[in-house]
C-alpha cells in the first residue's frame, strides 16, 4: 500500500456531515420501510452469471465484481457484503479484500467495490460515494437482497471509506467491520454496528485512525467504557450498546490483513446482527 496516498486520502475525507446528501437517490423513510418488507427489486428474478465465482459487472461506467452463492435462490432474500479494497496499484486492486467467500457460503451475496484511483477517495463530494451508490442500486435491482442486512468491510483505505459508509449510509447498513483504519465522524445516519482490528505495531497506519472510529461508534451506539471478552480473543465487545461495537486489538502483525483472525471475525460478527 502507498502511505502518501493514504495520507492523501484520508486528507481530504472532510468531516463526516450528511447535509444535503441523500444517498441512492434520496430513498424516503417510507420507501425504504417498504423495501424492507418486500425485499429489494431483484427478488423474483432469476439469475443470469456463474455462482461461486467473481464476476464483473458495471455501475455506471465503472466495474465491481459480485460473488452469489452456490444453489441462489430468487425467492430468499440474502444479506449483501458490500467489501472496500486496501490500496493498491494492481490493476486487480479489488482483490486486496479480506476472503469472506470461505465464511459465507451459501448465505450471503458478496461485492467488490473499485475505487476509481489506488486508494479510496472518502470525500462526500468525491467520486467514490456516488460510485458506491451505483453498486448498491445495480446490485439490488438484479439480486434478491434483504434491505435490513446490508453490511460493509474495509482494509486499510477500504476501512476508511467503510466508516465513511457508516456515517453517511448508516440509515442503510446494519453493520461494519474492518482491519486496519477507521476516523471519527459526526453528524451520521445509524447507529450501525462495528467490529473494528487494528495492529498495535501498524507502521503504516497508526492504531489511533481505529481507535477514533471505534470511539465515534461507542459513543453513537450509547455503549459504556467496560467490556466483555468474547469467543474471538483478542476481541472484546462493550457494554450497554444499542448495537454492538466490538474491539480486537493484536500485536506484532503491523499493516498485515490478517486473513486468518479477520475472516472468520468478520463473518461470525456479520452474520449474527
């Protein structure tokens, strides 16, 4: 990953107001509560690409690459991960994912966003966010997706633009996890829950970035300081949340992606929100 760029990224993220921005073109309560009822506009619809493979299809003019499940059914409404890249100049760079293909199985649809330079661009005004709205609306039109389980991940610049996500769509996405990055935000839709890993020797992206997003979901999901070990050490939940927020702090990986700890991690949190 390229630290300047990162940098340059998470620069010009500006704060996290949702003022005037709509999102998905501006889908009202009432809509979306009815969306909720009835499943999503792709219900009913057979599928037409490969399962149990990445497949690239278009949002606008930009490529995201989609993974259904083995025996997709039409008729079931699925949970959707929606998975943010770390930076790279791969021209693959959506790859540089956590693997959650291994986790889900046959119970979630997964989608790999592109960001449109090396790294994310988390801005409100910047070209990633409307980018990330195509997706989700192409996906949902095609696929059967359950509207109150969408959730959201991120390595590095991709956890950037994931709790970016959570501020902005938090009135869309049931829960986040992510490695490696993070920043507080105010002023957001949600509460959303939050897994959050972050390496205490990252010499690439500094604890604190995790440590203010971790602190931003506390405080929007009314949770106390004291916390609780859970099965995943060294994972620990805190107390008293609307919505959980989950913790896991690890020691000598540095900027890894740690895809043993993060995949079974991220799904296990995931799947039980």
């Amino acid at each position: 990953m390229r630290v300047v760029a990162l940098l340059a990224v998470v620069a010009c993220s500006g704060g996290g107001s949702t003022s005037g921005d709509g999102g998905l073109g501006g889908l009202g309560d009432a809509e979306t509560s009815d969306a909720i009822a009835t499943g999503t506009a792709g219900c009913g619809k057979a599928s037409t690409i490969a399962a149990e493979t990445w497949v690239m299809r278009m949002a606008g003019t930009r490529p995201y690459f989609i993974r259904i499940p083995a025996g997709y059914d039409p008729a079931r409404r699925y949970p959707v991960v929606y998975q943010q890249h770390g930076c790279s100049t791969s021209p693959n760079r959506e790859t540089n994912n956590v693997p959650l293909e291994g986790q889900s199985g046959a119970n979630a649809i997964l989608v790999r966003g592109k960001a449109a330079a090396d790294c994310w661009d988390t801005s409100a005004t910047g070209v990633d966010l409307p980018y990330w709205d195509a997706m989700v609306a192409d996906v949902e039109a095609t696929w059967c997706i359950d509207p109150a389980r969408r959730f959201a991940t991120g390595y590095s610049s991709g956890s950037f633009m994931t709790h970016r996500l959570a501020c902005l769509r938090g009135d869309l996405l049931k829960g986040v996890a992510t490695i490696a990055g993070g920043q507080a935000e105010s002023n957001c839709k949600g509460p959303v829950g939050a897994l959050l890993i972050h390496d205490a020797n990252d010499n690439t992206v500094n604890i604190s970035a995790s440590i203010a997003a971790r602190d931003s979901h506390r405080m929007r999901n009314g949770c106390a300081a004291t916390t609780t070990a859970t099965d995943h050490p060294p994972c620990v939940a805190y107390d008293g949340c609307s919505t959980p927020v989950v913790w896991c702090q690890t020691a000598g990986q540095d900027h890894a992606r740690q895809d043993a700890l993060a995949a079974p991690i991220f799904w296990d949190f995931l799947s039980k929100l």
